[in-house]
C-alpha cells in the first residue's frame, strides 16, 4: 500500500536553484518544497508571492513536494 500524504497550502516566499522554494504553510511552518514532475513537463512558472499546494511526507516533514499552483486572483486570463 502506498504511503498516505498530509496535503497543505502555503504561500512561496523564497525561490532557489534547481526547481525548490521555501514555502511558509498557513500553519506557519517554513518547509523546502520542490517541483513535482508533472509541473515542470508542463513548464508551469512559479515565482515568490503565489500560493501552492504541497504534499508533505509522514517521515520527514521538512521538505515537500509542490503539486498545484494556484491561479492568482489579480489576472485576467
């Protein structure tokens, strides 16, 4: 059976190399978040500012994995 994951959002406050970002949880936890596959085949860019979805493991829960963007509510699209 495959491991059960705590899903959380959380706003991206800090972008490093490679695809990871610091993201602080509404919870206000700070966890380092990486890009999931299906984000980055699709070339979807996150910047500092938006808020994410991520999922965070039961044995290490410092680290997490960014599976959804969130669209800003200021565009016009």
């Amino acid at each position: 059976m495959k491991e059960q994951k705590w899903i959380h959002e959380g706003l991206i406050t800090e972008s490093f190399p490679n695809g990871m970002f610091r993201v602080r949880l509404d919870n206000g936890n700070m966890i380092l978040g990486y890009i999931s596959g299906k984000i980055r085949r699709s070339f979807i860019r996150i910047l500092p500012g938006e808020r994410v979805k991520i999922e965070v493991s039961h044995y290490d829960s410092t680290k997490g994995r960014i599976i959804y963007r969130f669209p800003n509510e200021d565009s016009n699209d």
